[in-house]
C-alpha cells in the first residue's frame, strides 16, 4: 500500500503508540502477532505513514495497558489524523507542558526560533523564565515553580548526544527590556554569552537601528524533524498553532532568510550582548 503523506497528528499518534508499546515491553512482532497483522503494517502505523481507525488505535493501546484520559486522547488524535495543521486551544490557561512542541523538539535535526520581545524559552536562565511566568495573570501562583520547572527541562536538549542544531535570533528589544531585577538581567545576558560559544548553536541579534524587520509578525520556531518535515510552532495565551502546509514552511523560511540577511553575525551580536550588560548592568559580573 502507498505511504500517506504524515500529519502533525498523525505522527504524535504513531510516537505516542510506539512509546505505550515500548513501556509495555513490546515488539512489533509481538503487537503484529496480536492484532493478527503483519509487522510492516504495525510499523507504518507507528511512522504515521498509514492511516488507522479509531477501532484499531483502540486495539493497539488496549494490549498496550492504555486507558483513560490517555486512550480517549488516542483516539481523538485517531478520528483526527486526516487535517492538516493544528490549532490546539487551551482556554484561560496553557498546558503546565506543550506535550506535542516536546515532542518535536526532541526529534529535530535542527531548531530556528525567532525572539522578538523576550529571550526564547531554550535560552531562559531559572530567574527569567520565573518572572516572565509569574508575570502571566493566567497563571495561579501555586503553578508557578512546576510551569519554570517544566521550561528549564526543554533545555536537557542541549546536553543530548545527539542534539539538534539551533539558530536563535533575538530583536535587540528582548536584550534591553528588564524582566526581573538588574541581577535576573545581568544573569540572563551572560548566560546567553555563554551559550553563543557552543559549536551547535548560533545566537545573532536583529538591532533596532534598522528599523521594520521580517520578523514583525512575531516570534515562531521551525522545527526540522528527523524522518518527518518541517513544521513551524507558533503560540499564543489561549492557544497554539502547528503549521505544516508547503505553502506555510516557505513563508517562515523566508522571514528566516531576510533575518539572516538583517541581523548581526555571531561576533557582532556577541559584542551587542555584552555591551548591554555593560551599559544597563555595570555594577554586575558579566564576562567582557
């Protein structure tokens, strides 16, 4: 039978099955064995690349011990597997975790984001993502020290053996506006300081003095992932948005390009990081 094209949805489903099959302690042969069909269609099935029912989602989490909150989200990702893109409402409140941008993130190849008014999350000290956070209204106090938690673990990418590659580009705004005290600042530039030096990863600064830029839409990642493709994350109070047209990708490719036309390179924006903290953070350490 001819691959399907995979969805977003239907490539969560697949890892997700894949992941009840392994906790289970179970093979392909063994779920093939069981469901009374062959191998490859268990493992094209667990590649998003073949279409399921919501009956055999069933089956399958079933013989795998998944029930309750976690079956129903099976198979509400089953009955939706077709629809291209995903809009993923929350109501009042964000999720504590964004189980499917994790997801993702921890099977790219490569990650691009685009800050504009704050440091991107991947790159947030302790003491910043706690004062962006706490400064939610949404957010209950009590939730508060799980949701900073939750951010900070994202960035156990950067110690994987085999990590993905990142480019992150900051509008020079994100460096000045103080968020938090002069010491949560003064921490937040050298901690980016630090990470601009690794081999795998490229911070550059889009500077004010050019005025409108590509990225005034707002920030957004690509993400490239490993035996899928691209998809673009965007987020919002309410909500969050996985884009997976080709019509989409391009669109964010090229604001990705023009960024990079427009921004400072690495030793540029390293000297605008560090000239910062020294005009805004004197009387704080922060490496030359």
């Amino acid at each position: 039978m001819r691959d399907r094209e995979p969805t977003v949805r239907r490539r969560e489903l697949g890892d997700a099955l894949r992941q009840a099959m392994e906790r289970a302690g179970l093979t392909g042969a063994d779920m093939a064995r069981r469901l009374g069909c062959s191998q490859t269609w268990v493992s094209r099935l667990l590649s998003g690349k073949r279409g399921s029912t919501e009956n055999d989602v069933t089956a399958f989490a079933t013989i795998c011990g998944v029930n309750g909150k976690e079956l129903a989200r099976l198979q509400g990702l089953a009955r939706e597997q077709t629809q291209v893109g995903w809009l993923q409402q929350h109501g009042s409140r964000l999720p504590k975790q964004v189980r499917t941008l994790i997801d993702h993130e921890d099977h790219s190849r490569e990650i691009s984001q685009f800050g504009f008014t704050l440091v991107p999350g991947l790159l947030q000290t302790g003491d910043y993502a706690r004062t962006v956070i706490s400064e939610n209204v949404n957010v209950p106090a009590d939730e508060v020290d799980d949701r900073v938690s939750a951010r900070l673990a994202r960035q156990a990418l950067f110690s994987r053996y085999r990590r993905p590659t990142f480019a992150f580009f900051l509008h020079e705004f994100a460096l000045r506006l103080p968020v938090g005290d002069a010491q949560t600042m003064a921490d937040q530039l050298e901690h980016l300081l630090r990470m601009s030096a690794r081999t795998y990863l490229t911070i550059r600064v889009v500077p004010t003095a050019i005025g409108a830029h590509a990225g005034m839409s707002g920030p957004f990642t690509l993400l490239d992932v490993i035996d899928f493709k691209q998809v673009v994350y965007l987020d919002s109070e309410t909500s969050n948005v996985f884009l997976e047209e080709p019509v989409e990708i391009a669109a964010y490719r090229n604001i990705l390009a023009a960024l990079d036309r427009t921004a400072l390179d690495e030793e540029q924006s390293r000297t605008m990081v560090a000239t910062v903290a020294r005009t805004q953070y004197a009387d704080r350490e922060v490496p030359q």
